[in-house]
C-alpha cells in the first residue's frame, strides 16, 4: 500500500477526505498534521483526534502544526460559515480521549521522510505552511519526499474566497509559492476540477440510508456545509474538494494533469493568492522569471462519474 500523510484542517471536506482514505486498501495512513484553514489550528488537532477515534483507529498519530503564516500571520479568516464554529457543521462531537504527540508537525514530515526515502506521499488539504516549514528545515527534503499531492488554487476558472484566490492558497500564499517551487513531484488539483465534484441531497440521503460504517455520521455533518452551498451558489449540492484529492492518490488515472511551473502572487491586493501555470513552450518561459521554476503536475479534467462513485461506495 502507498504509505501517506494526511496535512489537514478539518474541515467537512477533509473528514470526507480522511474516512475515505481509511476506507482504501490501496493507502497506508502513517499519521495527521494539523493546520488552521477550515478552524485554528488547535481545532483542526481535535478535530483530527475525534475522526481516527470515530473511525477506530486512535493508533494513527496526530502531529499539531504551525499556528501561523510563513509571514508570522495568525489567520483571521476562518471558514466557520462553511464548515460551523466546531468545523464540522456544528455537529459538536465530544472532545477527542487522545492527544497530540509532542514536536511540530514539519519536524514530523522531515523525520517520516528522512526515514522513508522516495516512499511517502503527502497530501496536502489545507494552507501549505508546514510542508514550506518542512522545505526550510531540511535541503533534503524535496528531493526524498515521494510526492507531495495538493488541494490548491484555481488554474484556468475564479478562486473561491474572492475571484482570485483559492481558500488554502490565500491561508499562506508564500509557503504555497515556496512550495510549488521547491522541486518535489507535486500533484496539484484546483478548483477549476473540484468545483465539479458534486454529491447531490438525493446522494447525501443515499450515504444517511446506506450501511457503510461513516454514512449517517457524514450525512450530519455535510447539512451545515449544504446549507452553506445552497446560499452561495443557489446550488442542492456539495463540493467535494478534499476526497477528490484523495481519489487522485487512489487512482491517479481518473485524472488528467498537464505539466507547467507554477508561481503564486505574493503582492498584497486583488491578486494575492492568484496561482498561474505555465503550459507553453519551455523554450520561451526560458526567457522569463520562470524559468527556474520546476515542473509540476496540474490538474485539468477528471472522470467526474467515477470520482463520486467511489467516494460514494468507499
Ligand atoms: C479548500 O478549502 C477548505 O475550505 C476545504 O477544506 C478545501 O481544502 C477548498 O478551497
Ligand atoms: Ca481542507
């Protein structure tokens, strides 16, 4: 089994994205790193304790991350208008029994990689700050990391916090821009994919009815998130955004990716948190400010049937 790492800030998407890489034989889950986002980051850890032991598997560390922004920003934008005040619908479950283990989350992702050399897969559902930590920390670190799979940025459509910027970009646009550039195989699925990644009411009442072991408990918790979608985009739908970036770990196939260098805009204003990337000739980025910039896989169109089939049956 592929041997991964989930960074997170849960987040209703991120608990889809969890339960269902729990659900996958194909994935081995070495651990959680927590980050804010979705909820502050000592949220996100509780957060991330409650769902393994719902799940059943408090054996799974969880390894609390950065508080702030690579800037040395708290963030004070937190999406509890998506996902409730408890990040999961306010469904309020009961304080996790667990605890965190002690050390940062991008010491931990050093450590995992160090010891696994080209073997682990992290993936990335929230702001980048600790993988850029992680970057900083040890110069080995993108070259011995096996690839690193990330929920980010909006290529070729509008962002979803404003008509630039992607929610986990905009979190920390400088370790997003660290990190697309660090050198690591990166995987990056936008917006311009995940936005069509759609469970219906029906399909939602479907998961509440069925028997798998995390239907009712997922129905609960996506109401809120429901409700949200219903006044934002006049839509009976939710957008699964972080399940689908791990359907893309389970099966890269369903996706179709083009490769491109890709820069963040840092600059404060109306831009800030744009991501571009760069499909053309390399001959004549050559020429340009890109030209040192490695390449990476973006993500451009996804069987979009069969992504929320299997999200649905796992
Ligand atoms: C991303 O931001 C968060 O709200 C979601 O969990 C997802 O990771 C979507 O922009
Ligand atoms: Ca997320």
């Amino acid at each position: 089994a592929k041997k991964i790492v989930i960074d997170t800030d849960p987040g209703i998407d991120d608990a889809y994205a969890i339960l269902l890489a729990l659900q996958s034989s194909e994935l081995e889950l070495l651990a959680l790193t927590t980050i804010f986002g979705n909820v502050r980051t000592p949220l996100a850890t509780s957060n991330a304790l409650h769902l393994l032991e719902l799940a059943g598997r408090p054996d799974i560390p969880v390894i609390q991350g950065e508080v702030k922004s690579l800037k040395g920003v708290a963030k004070e934008r937190i999406a509890s208008f998506v996902h409730g005040e408890d990040g999961l619908g306010n469904t309020w479950p009961r304080p996790p029994v667990g605890k965190a283990l002690t050390g940062s989350a991008a010491q931990y992702l050093v450590d995992v990689v160090k010891k696994n050399p080209r073997e682990i897969t992290i993936v990335a559902l929230g702001p980048l700050t600790n993988l850029a930590q992680a970057v900083l920390l040890d110069p080995n670190f993108a070259s011995n990391v096996g690839e690193i799979v990330i929920l980010g940025g909006a290529f070729l459509s509008n962002g979803n916090v404003n008509p630039a910027a992607e929610a986990n970009i905009l979190g920390d646009p400088e370790a997003a821009d660290l990190v697309f550039g660090c050198g690591a195989p990166i995987k990056v699925i936008g917006l311009d994919v995940t936005r069509n990644i759609l469970m219906t009411e029906v399909q939602l009442q479907r998961l509440r009815d069925s028997d798998g072991p995390f239907g009712k408990y997922l129905h609960n918790a996506s109401l809120f998130y429901l409700k949200y979608h219903v006044e934002a985009y006049q839509q009976n739908v939710i957008m699964l955004h972080d399940p689908s970036v791990m359907m893309a770990v389970i099966q890269p196939s369903l996706f179709t990716f083009r490769e491109g260098p890709v820069r963040v805009e840092v600059e404060e204003g109306p831009f800030r948190a744009l991501t571009l990337a760069y499909f053309g000739n390399k001959k004549w980025a050559a020429a340009t400010q890109w030209c040192s910039r490695p390449s990476v896989e973006v993500a451009v169109a996804c069987n979009v049937r069969q992504v929320v089939q299997e999200i649905m049956d796992r």
